[in-house]
C-alpha cells in the first residue's frame, strides 16, 4: 500500500467512525439527541487533527480551524462541536479527492525517495557500499529539488546538490550546520561517481543513509 492509499484509508476510517458516532447520537443535523462521550470526541478529533496536519499542512484552513477547536477553552472539552469538527474532516477529504492539496504530492514523492533509500540499504548489506552512496546521493538531490519548489524557491534545470543546498540555506530553510552536512554528503556522492573509491568507508555511507533519510522526515513531513 502506497502512501496515497494509506491516506484514502485513514480518511474512510476515520470518517466511518465520526458517521456512526453522529448516528448513535441522533444527530439531525441542526440538533443532537445526546451528545457524544467527550472520550470519544477527544480521541477522533485528535487523530483526524494529526491526519489533516500531515496531509493539508499547519497553514491549510481545515488544520487551522481543527486546532481552534482543540485548543479553545470554551470548545476543546465540549462534544457539541464534534459535528463542526466531522464538516471539517469531511470537506478536507473532498478536496483531497479532487486533487486540490498541493502537500500531497510531497508526501507521495517522500514516499518514493524512502523506498531508493531502502535499496541503497540493502546494496549495503550485500557489500556493494560505492553504488549505495551513489543512490544516496541521488534522494538526497532529488529531495533537495522537491525542497526548493515546495518553498518556491526556483532553481536551474541542470543542478546539483552544492548549488541546491546553497540556494536553500540562503532562504534560512536550514540552518548552517545542516549546509555542512549536505556538503559532506555531496563529497561523497562525488567520490563514488567519480571514481575515488578509496576515500569511501562503508560506515560513512551507513551514517550518509541515516542521515538522508533524517533529513526527508524532517524537512519534507
């Protein structure tokens, strides 16, 4: 199951169970017949809030509007609201049906870049370290592309990772010691594709994939 799907079942799921809760409690639409356990209204809420975060995105208005309802003293402990909180995820669901969640995209192509990073994983195993730090190398770029137009940040069409990794660092995307960081990396790709085998240990491409795959999770969530 790819991540589009885990996403498409997460959504089915929790917009099942936030049915039968409205249903269990006569919910007319305009009025409640009792109002939900605020056990279960606080645990719903708190998953499709943590879902919404990672498919719309802290700036989305359905994330916005969700953690209003969760923080506000006057509406975070009171059931009433789980019908608001319900037309929220609902309407997230739909646009995310339609295409309309530009984030999604990322979280697909993270996805992706997660799986060439569990090949350069198990070419390691096997021995082959050189073409490991080559294809560690090539998710480090490619998210470094996917960075730059997440944040609009625009780019030449032939790049490499040196040139990436200083336009982000100028738009303070990261700090200074992550630049170093992906300048090491970028050393090391370029002795494996250049053919400077002998300044590549295995343990620095063990710690070159770890470090990679930090870096997705923090910067492309």
């Amino acid at each position: 199951m790819d991540v589009k799907e885990k996403i498409i079942s997460k959504f089915d799921k929790l917009i099942g169970e936030g049915k039968k809760i409205l249903q269990n409690c006569g919910w007319d639409g305009h009025e409640w017949y009792r109002h939900p356990s605020n056990i279960d209204y606080i645990r719903w809420r708190t998953e499709t809030l943590n879902l919404i975060k990672r498919v719309c995105g802290e700036d989305s208005e359905h994330y916005k509007r969700l953690l209003q309802i969760a923080k506000d003293d006057k509406t975070k402990n009171n059931s009433y609201y789980f019908s608001l909180c319900y037309g929220i995820v609902e309407a997230a669901k739909r646009d995310f049906d339609d295409d309309f969640l530009a984030d999604v995209k990322y979280l697909v192509r993270a996805d992706l870049l997660d799986g060439f990073l569990s090949q350069a994983e198990m070419l390691l195993r096997e021995g082959y370290h050189v073409p490991a730090t080559s294809s560690a190398g090539g998710v480090l770029e490619d998210t470094l592309r996917k960075l730059c137009d997440k944040k609009n940040i625009s780019y030449p069409d032939k790049t490499n990772i040196d040139t990436l990794n200083i336009s982000l660092a100028k738009a303070n995307i990261y700090d200074k010691l992550v630049q170093k960081e992906i300048t090491a990396k970028a050393d090391l790709r370029n002795n494996a594709d250049h053919g400077h085998f002998d300044k590549i240990k295995q343990d620095d491409v063990a710690d070159m994939i770890k470090w990679v795959r930090r870096f997705m999770r923090d910067y492309m969530k």
